[in-house]
C-alpha cells in the first residue's frame, strides 16, 4: 500500500494547491486561502466519513495529510507562476486524484458493511465534493455541475473496482486498473471536449 | 406504517422532482441534475441524522429512496413540460411531502431520547434543509428565508403531533393530522398571500 | 466554571445578534432570520463536534443555548436601533466570544484524544465558521477569508491554551490569558488596519 499511499498524499497536495489557486483569484488572504486549500483537498472525504458515520474524520488521525496541504499553501505562495507553466502536470495529478479518492472512498463505505451502491456514491462524493465546497465556499455555481465529464469518469472507474475486486487480481493492482480508467475517461473527454447532457 | 412509507417515497419524488427543475433552470448537466434532486430529496434528513448521530444515515439504509430519486430524474428528463403543467398536484404532494417529513424527524430524534424542542426543530430541519442545501448549491439566497409561510407551517405541524401523540390516538391518525395541520396552513397562506413579518 | 459558563451564554447571545442584523439586511423573513442567529451561534461548535464525532451536537443537550438565541432575535427585533449604537460592546461581547469558543474547542477536541495540531484548529473553527456558514447562507463570500486578523488571533489565543494549560496554573485562569490574547491581537489589529498578505 506504500505506492498508494504516496499517491493519496500527491493528490492531496494537488487539491490544495487547486484550492489555493481558487482563492488567490478570489483575492482571499492567507487564512482564506488555507481554509480553501484544506476544504479542496479533504473536504470530499469528510463529508463520506461523516454521513457514513466514520468519526473522527480520517485525515484527523494522520498529520501526513495536514503537512501536504500546508507544503501545497506554501508552494501556491511562492512559486505561482510556475504552477501555471505546469498545466499539464497538474492536470495529470489531479486525474490521478480523482481516480484514487474514488476507490479509497468505494473501500472505505463498503468496509462498514453498506451495500456497493451506496458505496459508488460515497467513492464519487469523495473524488468531487471537495470541489464542490471549495465552489460554495467562494460563491461560485459548482463547476462540476456544468463541466466536461468528471464526476462520470468517477463513477465508471468506482464501478470497475467494485466489478474486479473479487477476481482475484492483487489489490494494487485492482486500484491501479480502476484508477486507469478514471484517467483514461476524463482525457478523452478533455480532449474530445465531451460534456454530459443538459436537462431542456 | 405502510400508507405512510408510500407517502414518504412519493415525498422524496417529488422533491426530487422540485431539485432537477432547479438544476434545469440553472442550464446544469445530467450530474448536477441528479446531485441537486438528491439533495433536495435527502439533504434536510441527512443534516438532521448527522446532527443527531443516526449514521450511518438513513437513505443508505434502504435503496427505495435511491430507487425514486433516480426515477424522479428520468421523469423530469423526459416529461419536463408536462410536469409543468401539473403544478397544483406537485404542490399537493409537496405539501404532503413537508408534513410528513416534519413528523418523521419528530420522530426520529424523540427515539434518540432528546428534548422535544430539539426534536420540533430538527423535524422543521428535516423537512425545509433540502431546499435550502438545493438553493446554496445553486448559488442562490435561500427561497424559504423570504417566502410565504413554509417552515413556519411545519413547526406548527411537527407541535401539534408532539402535543397530541401521547392522547392515545392510534400513531398512523397522529401523523395524518399533524399532516392536515401543515396543508392546512400551507394552503391558507398560499391563497391570501400571507408571509411572516421582517426585522427592519 | 460559572463564570466561563456565563460568558458562553453571552458570546452565543451576541453571535445571535450578529446573525439577527445580517438576515435583516437581507430582507430575511423572521424564520430566516431565526435560521441565521443560530448558524452564526452555534455553527461553529455544530462542524467541530460532527467531525469529531460528537454527536448529539453540544448545543442540543442544553437548552440555554436555544434560550439565549431566542432572546438575541426578539432584542434584534425590537432594538435593532439601540444595538447599533452599542457597536463598542458588541465588538468587545463578540471577541471575548471567538476567545472563548476557541478554547472551548480546543478543550473538547483534545478530551476526545485528538492531537493539539487537531484541537487548535477544531477551536478555530469553532469560533469562526458560525461566520462562515452566515455568510455562505447569505450567499456572500466568507467576510473572514479576506478580513482584518481574526481568525489569526483565535490560532494565537489557542495554541496559547494549548502551551500553557499543563502549567499548573488554575484552568479558568489558563482560559482568560488565552482569551486575552485573542482580545489583545485583534483589537491591535482592528486599531492599526492590521491584515493578512494576499496570494498574488
């Protein structure tokens, strides 16, 4: 689980840093933009370890996450402009991200013993909701709700860990296949510019 | 209890319904749709299981309500115009729908041993948090903040099943008169227009 | 603890008020007004105890609480003018109220064996996102994210908590130096237009 694990704190750090961006634009001070870092990067998962009753939330128990997203405030702080130059990257982390937000989330809600539709759900709200705060937070209209396919990519790659992960495939393995297809998804989209229907 | 959970499923319909029509008016994509239904069909139970402690929270529990919601969406997707043209039978059973809520939150929170004043006001919660949680998600002032008389006929319903509920009156003619009480007023503030008074 | 217990009751009193005044300039009806004397109250203290597992949250076990927000909106209601002209007490009222809330928080988060690094920011929180979840209900951008220094002085008063509270000097002694300290801070801060820098 060490590979994972790094990726859990690398996308993390990713958030953060999204989320600093988001309140350097807002023209929000220091404690502004830690507060939206902070929410970005561990908001989706609180909000699954709290309605799924997982008390305290996970990322109270490990500092590790805390000292990513302060390393995220610190580095958005001085080196802006280079982040910027590093779309590309960015954008690959953050994919990485979303993919592994949503399996840990899927695990997680299915170690409590609830049933795996609840548990894609929870994956999802773990990979987005973050985002979904850090846009309430700033008082703008989610972007995820009128954006390319994002919480869709989610959702399918959260379905293929619940699909594979009783077929013996080795776990890592299983999460790096889900994470794949998240990855592989959201790209297409991008670069196809896909986007979800709207309601007429 | 079964006419009662038939009322409560067609209550999370229809609000559900009220969600994705907000979220058309707001030009968002099926995902957003379904978010925004989900949260106004859930959203005042979740906060009020949360508040409470009754988590895992209750729509994980049973996959009827999942089950409405989605087809809340599709029916919105499909019949949005003539969905439109049934205003009065949305507003029945909306009514209904804040009526019964208002009563199961009651409810709810009396069975975990707290105050009757705590328990009106979370069964208040229960029923109008959706709407506000379905506004903020949508970058809007909560509608209830300003409207005609809502929450108020709820607070006045949820009083009077906690009043009579011990007068030996079987339990299902409790919560239906509790729910009269809610159309009742709801209805009578609607036709004169009436609406609570503000702080100037 | 009587007296700590007393300047409790009073901080939410004038946290109330401050939410009555702002759902006025809103033009909330008195049930919004109502919704947002309480969020901006007990908030705060609500998030900290949900994410910490706290639950029933604090303020629904004793009803002073609710007394004290009831009275807050009928004061607002009917002297609004004569509060206004109290701005002085009111900011004294509501800076003892953050100091305090902020050690209240830390306390009851490190008695659940949360670390200090936890504690010190579940007190700020405690003290500030009332505030927060104010202004996004208000659909206004968190004032605190781009303010004077005020949720800087609660992580100061905290972590002064924090320091000295295994000092052996007397607890309620511990908590007024540290509610002190958040005084002290932020009325240098309002005094000299002190703020914090910006992300560019």
């Amino acid at each position: 689980m060490n590979l994972i694990y790094t990726l859990d704190l690398i996308g993390t750090f990713v958030f953060a840093i999204s989320g600093t961006l988001a309140a350097a634009e807002k023209r929000f001070d220091i404690f502004g933009a830690a507060v939206l870092a902070f929410v970005t990067a561990v908001g989706g998962g609180t909000i699954r370890d709290v309605l799924i009753g997982n008390t305290p939330v996970g990322w109270m128990k490990d500092l590790n996450y805390l000292i990513c997203i302060g390393l995220a405030i610190s580095v958005s702080y001085y080196f802006r402009k280079h982040i910027q130059r590093l779309a590309k990257t960015m954008f690959l982390f953050d994919t990485i991200g979303i993919g592994l937000f949503t399996v840990l989330g899927v695990k997680s809600t299915l170690a409590t013993g609830l049933s795996p539709v609840i548990a894609l759900m929870m994956g999802t709200v773990s990979a987005v909701f973050g985002g979904v705060l850090r846009d309430v937070l700033s008082n703008e209209v989610p972007l995820i709700f009128r954006k390319e396919i994002y919480a869709t990519a989610c959702l399918i790659g959260g379905l293929v860990y619940i699909l594979i992960r009783k077929m013996g495939i080795p776990e890592d393995w299983v999460i790096f296949i889900s994470i794949a297809v998240v990855i592989g998804i959201r790209s297409l989209a991008v670069r196809k510019g896909l986007s979800l229907p709207r309601i007429k």
